[in-house]
C-alpha cells in the first residue's frame, strides 16, 4: 500500500519492479490530481495516449490530458482530491500491462469520498524506454442500476 491509500495486486507473472513502477505511476497522477496540476497530471501518460472521460469524453494525446485537466484543475475541479483503493496489473507481454483500477473523487470543500463518485478504470501501461506511461484510460462510474435509474433508462433518461 502507498501513500495514495492503495493495494496494488499483482500476477504471479509480473516482476516486482513493474509492480512498484506501475504503483509509482498511479501515485504520480493522485500526487498531481491533488496539487492541480495539468501538466504533471498529463506527464503519466504517453504523447499519443487515448483517454476517456466518465462522462465519454475522449482526449487524444498527452497535451490534451494535461490542457483539459489544468482547465477543470482550475475551475470546477479546483481543490478536489483522488484517492485509488484498488490497482490490479495483468502483464499481456514484457512492455504492456493492463491496468484496472478503482477510485473514487471529492470536491472541494467535501469531508469524506461519496460512494456516488467512485469509479472503475481501466488503463493500458506501456514501456517507454526504463520507465512506464499509460497509453489508454477509461473511466466510469460505478453504480447500481436500482429500480429508479431503471425507469428512468426504460425513458432513455
């Protein structure tokens, strides 16, 4: 566990070492989330890297990341907080890892982590020469399809 308050699971297959830089790379993101900082934020993931949004918005490429982040780092996202509970890596060769992981946000201002913002990921990490960068990301919410969210999905809602 790291001081962004995750467990990062590992195969059997997978060396420590990509394990800790893998670890060390989502902690990269929460310590960049947490300071606002677009530039930081977008530095984890690759120049032509894919990303999407939880609300299906898709960024193209690292200075998209980092540009869209800063933007909400200073307006609606200005002083919120990420933590990650959940980092599984599956090794699919020796330079690509999928990635999936569980987190959760808060706003400003906001005491504790709702279970309403937490959210599942799903990353792919690539090598890029001794070190890692995400080259995919996708967020989504997490939540119950209760009878209500039901009716309203029956409406298209």
């Amino acid at each position: 566990m790291t001081d962004t308050g995750k467990q990062t699971q590992a195969s059997d297959s997978l060396p420590a070492g990509d394990a800790a830089a893998i670890g060390g790379l989502i902690t990269q993101l929460t310590r960049a989330w947490n300071a606002g900082d677009g530039t930081a934020y977008g530095a984890g993931f690759t120049e032509t890297c894919d990303y999407v949004t939880f609300n299906g918005d898709r960024l193209r490429g690292r200075q998209a990341v980092a540009e869209s982040h800063q933007a909400l780092f200073d307006t609606h996202l200005k002083g919120s907080r990420i933590t990650f509970e959940t980092v599984d890596v599956k090794p699919l060769d020796a330079a690509t890892m999928l990635v999936h992981s569980i987190g959760n946000s808060r706003l400003a201002g906001q005491k504790t982590f709702h279970p309403s913002r937490r959210s599942i990921q799903t990353l792919v990490a690539v090598r890029e020469g001794t070190g890692w960068r995400f080259a995919a990301f996708h967020n989504t919410r997490i939540f119950a399809i209760t009878p209500w969210r039901a009716l309203l999905m029956k409406f298209g809602i």
